[in-house]
C-alpha cells in the first residue's frame, strides 16, 4: 500500500471523527445534557447608594427604576440574552468545526485515489 493511501485514509478518518464529534456536542448540548461554553457572561453590578440626604424626586426615581428592572425582569430573565449568545457562538464553531472537519476528510479522499 502507498504512503500516499495510508496518509489519505488517517485524514479521511480524522475528518469523519471531528465531524461526528461535534455533531454529537451539538446534540448534547441543545438536548441541555451539557452547557454550552460559557463565552458570554453577566456580571452583577453593584449600586452604591449616595448620601443619606437625598431629596425626594431622587429617590421616587430610583424606586421607579427598580420597579421597571422587576418587571423587565419578569419579561427576560437576566440569563437569557447570554445563554443565546452562547448558544450562537458554539452554532458558528460547530459549522466551522464541521466545514474543518469535511475539508481535511476531502483531502484526504484526494489522496486515496
């Protein structure tokens, strides 16, 4: 057998398995057996409070700003936005993964034949 098929035949088996292994992450992870990698994260930030002799218009607009990040809150919880963006982010590594994954599987058919 030539060196040529030898070589061909590792790349046409590595790019089926990349292929495959990333198929099967995927499904893992929109099944929610695995999370998806954290790129995106929240940060909690932390308010401090200003001088203890604030008038009342300051204060009655801070309540109200609390009052609307609740109900905002109610709305879209405050994970969703970076779960989506994770998810999307592994959706585009997964198609380069996989269009990775068929080129080296190609080359290597090249060199079978």
């Amino acid at each position: 057998m030539d060196t040529n098929k030898i070589i061909g035949y590792i790349l046409l088996a590595a790019g089926l398995l990349l292929i495959v292994w990333t198929i099967y992450q995927s499904y893992n992870i929109f099944t929610a057996k695995v999370s998806a990698p954290f790129i995106f994260r929240v940060q909690a930030v932390a308010k401090t409070s200003e001088s203890a002799g604030g008038n009342l218009q300051e204060l009655l607009q801070q309540q109200m700003q609390q009052e609307l990040q609740k109900q905002i809150g109610q709305i879209l919880p405050a994970d969703t936005i970076p779960k989506i963006l994770n998810l999307v982010s592994w959706s585009i590594l997964a198609g380069i993964l996989i269009f990775a994954g068929g080129t080296v599987a190609g080359i290597g058919i090249k060199m079978v034949k």
